[in-house]
C-alpha cells in the first residue's frame, strides 16, 4: 500500500524544482511510465503529473495513498513576500482558477500540521512560514490532499534554499508517526494566518480547512458543515475573534458549531 504520493509537475517551474529535489535526496528510483511517470521509495512514490497540479482531479483513479502532497507555487502580486505555506483544497461561491463551487477536499490536520512544523525547521532566512486558507482544487480526490508551496514570485521559485527547505520538509513527512494533536477548523483572520500558523508551532491545534475573515460572506450552513465532515477527525472549530467579518456572516458558523456539540476555541 502506498503511504505518501507526492505530485510534482514539469508544468509548474517551483513544482519542478521541489520534485526533482525530493528525488535527489530522498533517493527515489524510477518505478513506471504509466499513466504518469512515477518514482518510489518504500512505501512513497512520487508522481510526475502532465497538468497543473489544480488540474489533476484524476489522481484517485490511479493511486490510492493515505495522502496526497503536491508541490507547487504560491503567487501573489499584491503581496509577494517570500513564503512556504501548507493549504488545504476547496473552492467557495467563485472558484479560483478551476473547480466545482461550494466543494471542499479531504483534509488530514496532523499531516499538514507536521509539515507546517518542519518547514519552520528548514526555513531559508527572510521567508515567512504559514498555513493558508483553503483555496482551488483539485476537491474530488478521495483520500486528503495537501499543498506545499513556495512562493510568492519566480525569484523564490528557483531560489535553491526554498526548494530545499520544502524539500527535506515533505521527505520529514515521510518518516513520521503524527500524534498528539486536536484536528480543527479555522475561521477568521487573513489569507495567511498567523494565529493559526502560530497556534500549530507553539501548540497542538492542527488546522485542516481554514476560512479567512474576507469569505466569510460566501459561507452558508453546509459548506459549514462539509468542512468539518471532510477535516479528518475534526474535534474542534477555532476563531480569530479579533477579524471574524460581521454578525450576519458568523451565525451560520455558529449554528453548525451548536449543531454538531463540537468545542469551540477562540482566538484574541
């Protein structure tokens, strides 16, 4: 049984990197040529996808790990700092890029929490480390997905420090046994959160879907709840009470979170 399949794309010049770093390291040999091109090492592969990772919504048809971790990048003109960042995969009202509306993918809390933690390990200097909020597919996959990213501009995508900070984080992902955590949903705050992010490295709230203050109006009960359902072992829903939009926007938070008698931890 496959544990970790990691999907890399020649697509995407960051994904490249990171994958054929991860091979370089990790010592991964070829395994098969279809129906992508595939490198194994024990129970992990790492696969060579032909489309842009948030176009790959055909992995369950092939593989089936405990994970998915896609390498990839993060870019953003507005605010292009340099970053590594770990995300879940889902799409609101409008999708970004390409997917279904209102569907969220599968979330594994400890796994990402673990990689959050190692990045932070091997972060290269003048790079932030943060979790992101949940954005763009693929969402139809049937086991978790993940993923990890540099970013934010081509200079950070070729930067070999970063490529070998994700690198060496996702390879410690490999090696490790994840445990001792509380899985939850986040909401609240920025796209890049920093209590979330400051939460999983100083303490053991591990966030799987998270949902900054600026979509709060696009959430309705059974995105709500879907989040919950498909954040793997979820226990609790977290706030940043200090950015969690107006009251309008929070009642369908708070009703799901009655509903379904699940802690509720807020943030100041």
């Amino acid at each position: 049984m496959t544990r970790f399949a990691i999907i890399a794309t020649e697509q995407d010049q960051a994904s490249k990197n990171i994958g054929n770093r991860i091979i370089e390291l990790g010592k991964f040999e070829p395994d098969q040529e279809t129906p992508y091109r595939t490198f194994k090492r024990k129970d992990d592969i790492l696969v060579w996808h032909k489309e842009k990772l948030v176009l790959a919504t055909d992995l369950s048809e092939h593989y089936d790990p405990e994970c998915f971790v896609c390498v990839y990048k993060h870019q953003s003109e507005k605010n292009p700092k340099p970053l590594l960042s770990v995300h879940a995969t889902g799409n609101l009202k409008v999708p970004m890029r390409e997917g279904k509306p209102y569907e969220l993918g599968l979330a594994h809390p400890g796994y990402m929490m673990t990689v959050l933690r190692n990045l932070q390990s091997h972060v290269p200097e003048g790079y932030q480390v943060t979790y992101e909020a949940t954005h763009h597919s693929p969402t139809n996959l049937k086991k978790p997905v993940m993923f990890v990213e540099i970013g934010s501009s081509e200079k950070e995508w070729q930067d070999p420090n970063a490529i070998d900070a994700v690198a060496r984080s996702v390879l410690g992902l490999l090696e490790t046994q994840v445990k001792d955590y509380t899985a939850c949903v986040g909401f609240g705050g920025d796209h890049c959160s920093g209590k979330f992010t400051r939460s999983s490295l100083e303490g053991n709230l591990a966030f799987g879907h998270i949902f900054p203050n600026f979509k709060l109006k696009e959430l309705n009960p059974e995105v709500v709840q879907q989040a919950i359902d498909r954040t793997i072992g979820c226990r609790a829903v977290v706030l940043d009470t200090h950015s969690l939009g107006k009251q309008e926007e929070r009642k369908p938070i708070l009703e799901v979170i009655e509903k379904n008698h699940i802690e509720l931890i807020k943030l100041k």
